[in-house]
C-alpha cells in the first residue's frame, strides 16, 4: 500500500513537471506547427 502511494506521488510530480515544460516551451511549440503547417500547404 505505501508503495502504491509513493507512486501516485511520484507520477503527479511528473505530470506537474512536465506540464511546466510544456508551458515553457509553448513559443517553441508554436513555431514548429506553423512551420510544419505551411511545409504541408507548400508555401
């Protein structure tokens, strides 16, 4: 049961972690679709 628990905590730890990245990075992200984004309609 502690082990479980200890799980839980250290999954929720990544998932704040990783959102935090994601958020951080959300400029990079934006350019990558709109680049990808105008490869695909051949601009």
């Amino acid at each position: 049961m502690d082990l479980i628990f200890i799980f839980k905590i250290i999954v929720v730890i990544g998932i704040i972690v990783g959102l935090y990245a994601i958020i951080r990075n959300l400029d990079i992200i934006k350019i990558i679709l709109i680049y990808f984004k105008d490869k695909l309609l051949g601009k």
